[in-house]
C-alpha cells in the first residue's frame, strides 16, 4: 500500500516557516481540490494520479519519496 506523507510535510513546513499552513491555502497554491487533499490526508490507502503528487512536490520542494512511501499491506 503507498502511504503519503502530506501530513507530516505540513508539519514540516508549518515548523520551517513558524506559521500555520492549512489545506485552503495548499489548495489555492496548487491548484487543488480541497477535497482531493482532506482525502489524501484521512481515507487510508487513498490513490491519485501523478499530476496531483507532482503539484505536491512542487509545492513542498521536495522529492517523491518526501511525499510517499510503500507500505506492507501486513505493517499497516
């Protein structure tokens, strides 16, 4: 299963820049549902597409792996 890491790059992001950082304000910089985000962040095991996990990366400066990792179904 591919678990994303958006929580946590949120976390990061929030920490690096001493701010908070909302979906709303994720949405509007990338172009984003809202929705599409909440889901990534709550429904476990959720897919997307590339371009969404592109726009994400781009928007953290950060490399896929930042974003995602592969889980064993049995870790989860």
């Amino acid at each position: 299963m591919i678990r994303f890491k958006l929580g946590e790059m949120i976390e990061k992001k929030q920490f690096a820049e001493g701010r908070r950082v909302t979906i709303n304000e994720i949405a509007a910089a990338t172009g984003l549902n809202r929705m599409t985000l909440s889901k990534i962040l709550n429904q476990k095991g959720y897919g997307t597409g590339t371009d969404t996990i592109d726009r994400l990366c781009e928007y953290f400066a950060c490399r896929i792996e930042d974003m995602m990792e592969r889980v064993p179904e049995d870790a989860s």
